[in-house]
C-alpha cells in the first residue's frame, strides 16, 4: 500500500452503492480516506463544485452527467462520453478522466488474448460498452457488432453473429442479486474463443459458467475493476502504484469474497471444520440443512421421510441457490447436494468448492435416511464422480479437524494465487 496521502479526502460518487467494491479496492491501494457518496440527481453538481473531496470516482448514473461541471476532460474521456475519475488539480481547476479505458485493457491483457483482426459482438449499448468499443477499436479488432434490445442487431436476430470470436457481456444480466440468467446461449457461438464479462459479482456469471463448459477461455470484470481504481489512484495523486499491484489486490479480493463450499459424503465432517474455517477467516458460517430447514420450515430428515427425495432435492437447490449467490461464507452442503445437475452452476457461481473425503469406516448414520436405507460403499461409489466433478479441490478429513480447516484454506488461497486469469485450475 503506498502511503504518505493521509492528508487527502477521496471517495466515490453514485446513485446506489451499497455493492460498490471500490473503498475495499482503494484501502488497500493508498491510505487516503475513501467515502461513498450517495446522490439524487439534483445534489451531483452541488457536490461537484463543493471541496467535500479533493478527488473522486464516479459511477452508474452520473458519469456522463459530471461532465458540464467539470473544466476539462481528457481526450479518452471525450471520446468515450463518460468520466468516472475527477481530480482537484492544483489550480483549483476540475479535470475529468476515464480510467474504465485502462481497466479494459487490462482486463484483456489479463486473459492473454490476441484480438486483433477478430470481430467481437459487445452485449448492451451503455456506458461500458462505449468503452469497451473504444478498446476494441483501438486493439484493431476485425468488425465490432453492438448488440442492443432496441437497435439494428439485437437478441432476435443476432444468429447473423453466431461467427463471433469474442463475446463481451457489458450489460447488469446475470449480476447479482439476479444470478443465473444470461442474454445468449454460447453453445451457438462456435468460433467463440474468448469471453469476457465485465460483472464481478458473482465471480462467475451464467455466461461464464458456460464458457467454462465449453472450454472458452474467459474472464470476469474484477480484474477490471481493481485496475481503473489503480489507475485513478495515479490521477488523483500524481504518483505511480506499486509493481503487480492490480494483480496482488484482484487476487485479495477474490479469495475475501469466495465462499467455501464443502461437499462430500454425510457425516464426513463438513459442519465441524466448515465452522472452524469460518471462525478462522472471520466469515459467517451457513449449514445448508438448517438454512433448509428455516427456509421450508421443515428438517431436511422429515422432508424425505414425508415428500420423498425427488422432493426434497428440489427444495434443497432452491435453499442452495438463496445462499450461494452470496459472498464470503463458508458452506456445509448435504451429501447428497451433488446429485442434482442444477446444482453445479449454483455452488460454482461464486464458490471455492471442496471435496472433503473421509474413510467410509468412520461415517455416522444415525439420523441420516439416506444413509440408513443404503449400504455405505455403494452410496460412495455411486457419488463420488458428482463429488470429484463438482469440486475444485480434493482434501482428506484429518482426525484433527483444526488442521484439515488450516488446510483447506491454505490450498483454497494458493489455488487463486496460483490461477491463471482467464484459465481454469
Ligand atoms: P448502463 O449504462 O446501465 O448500460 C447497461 C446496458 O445494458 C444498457 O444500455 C442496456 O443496453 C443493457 N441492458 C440493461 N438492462 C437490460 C436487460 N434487462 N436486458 C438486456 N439488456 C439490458 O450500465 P454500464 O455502466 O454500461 O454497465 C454495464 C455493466 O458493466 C454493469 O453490470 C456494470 O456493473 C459493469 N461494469 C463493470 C465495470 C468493471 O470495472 N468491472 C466497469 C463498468 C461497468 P440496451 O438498451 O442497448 O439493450
């Protein structure tokens, strides 16, 4: 973290920012302070013009409406339309910058892609994606195609785009709290070989979930994210950030708000260590049988006992689908949460998901149906290739589950040191 701007007052300005991740991004970039300012339309040019902050970001919906309060703007920032960065220069003059430029950049510098001489179809004609368009441009892509619900190509008649290299999702569609849904269905996109969504949370969005099936490399908008909020650290001070900052601080972040995700066999100690890892990393620990139980005020025991499993699996994925798409738990799933197809996108979407094993000698049945009323090994066999296909990590159950939590969470931050951005591992 750069020091030495305790003196100076930042912050970020927008309509709704109870979701921002900016003031976590930018405490961990420099020591100034980092306020998030909420306004209504009529107060944006009072506060602009008021010496509140010494600089400060924007965002949804005020980037274009800065602009006639401020005294100059850059020539990235002209061209795009939209200012998200505002710098008090020394003059007392205010200047206007775009740094979600630089952020995209990034972002496709991060995946390792060529773009160059490719066509690209840019999902939503707002802001983001006047930025995107001037990257690509700039990146000599082949043929842009915007698609937007209203315009020439739009979600009717886009198969006249199913040739796309690259898929770029600048729309809200699939960000949480409305996770799960998408614009496109990718498997039409044979030639696609990148795609890239600028959301960040959840980490993976339907669209990338998808890419990750078909094997696409990809890439969600964090690393976006972090670096047009490094890149405005470097407006609003005139310094330079440290080296692999953007890098180091994507990765913080993404292992801060990942849930872990502990699956495996009933009785294999998930409970027991989940809630020892949560008490570790200082996160809220959800055991997905109670939060079943007070979403359906019924126990997981007695909803198989009296609606069967078929029914008792249904109401168990709309139980995990309401936890999952949060972030920074840790998460104890039922043994047999693996079993459900629908299940895999929803642990997955913003999980680090663990296959916890332990020896089948040493599971307890008592209370448990399922395991009751089958034999044990062969219950195991038939999950075990949900269990390994579902999970990210593999981990053994030690007898001393302080030391198999201390594990997992080792292995779960250096598989996301590690990573490649935009590949799987
Ligand atoms: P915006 O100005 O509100 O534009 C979003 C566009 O999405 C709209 O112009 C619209 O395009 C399309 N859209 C909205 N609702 C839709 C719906 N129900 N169905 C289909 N399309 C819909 O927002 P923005 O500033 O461009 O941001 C877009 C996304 O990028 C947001 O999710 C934002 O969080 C993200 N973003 C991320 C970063 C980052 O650093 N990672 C930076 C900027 C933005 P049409 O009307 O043309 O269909």
């Amino acid at each position: 973290m750069k020091t030495g701007y305790t003196h100076m007052r930042c912050g970020l300005i927008g309509e709704h920012l109870g979701h921002s991740f900016s003031k976590i991004i930018h405490e961990k970039i420099a020591d100034y302070s980092y306020d998030l300012v909420e306004l209504e339309l009529n107060e944006v040019e009072c506060f602009v013009k008021s010496k509140q902050l010494d600089a400060f970001n924007v965002t949804i919906p005020y980037k274009k409406t800065v602009i006639p309060f401020l005294d100059g703007i850059s020539d990235e920032a002209k061209r795009i339309g939209a200012v998200n960065t505002v710098v008090r220069r020394k003059d007392g003059l205010l200047y206007g910058y775009n740094t979600d430029y630089f952020g995209f950049s990034s972002m496709i510098d991060a995946l390792g892609i060529d773009i160059k001489g490719k066509k690209a179809v840019i999902l939503g004609s707002g802001g983001a994606s006047l930025t995107v368009n001037a990257v690509l441009v700039d990146r000599g892509v082949r043929e842009i195609v915007t698609v937007s619900r209203g315009g020439e190509n739009n979600y009717e008649n886009i198969s006249k785009h199913f040739d796309a290299d690259v898929i770029i999702n600048a729309t809200p569609i699939g960000m949480y709290p409305n996770n799960g849904k998408r614009l496109i269905d990718l498997d039409n996109f044979k030639n696609c070989k990148a795609v890239l969504d600028l959301i960040y949370n959840p980490a993976n969005t339907a669209l990338l979930l998808d890419a990750e099936r078909l094997g696409i490399p990809h890439i969600n908008g964090l690393f976006m994210l972090v670096s047009q909020a490094v890149k405005a650290f470097e407006f609003f001070t005139g310094d330079s950030a440290e080296d692999g900052i953007i890098d180091k601080i994507s990765r913080q972040i993404e292992f801060d708000t990942k849930n872990i995700i502990l699956v495996g066999m009933p009785a294999s100690g998930k409970t027991t260590v989940g809630r020892l890892i949560a008490k570790e990393l200082g996160r809220q620990f959800v055991d997905a049988d109670e939060a079943f139980e007070q979403m359906h005020s019924v126990s997981p025991k007695d909803a198989i006992l009296t609606l069967g499993e078929d029914e008792f699996r249904r109401m168990e994925s709309i139980t995990l689908s309401s936890i999952c798409k949060e972030s920074s738990l840790v998460i104890a799933t039922g043994g047999g949460a693996v079993t459900r197809k629908c299940n895999y996108d929803t642990l997955r979407q913003n999980g680090t998901v663990i296959f916890l094993r332990r020896d089948l000698s040493l599971l307890c049945t008592e209370n448990r149906p399922i395991s009751q009323s089958r034999d044990l090994s062969e219950l195991f066999a038939e999950r075990r290739p949900y269990y390994e296909s579902f999970s990210h990590l593999s981990i053994d159950s030690t007898e001393i589950p302080q030391k198999t939590a201390e594990l997992i969470i080792e292995k779960t931050r250096s598989r996301i040191e590690e990573q490649n951005y935009g590949g799987k591992k």
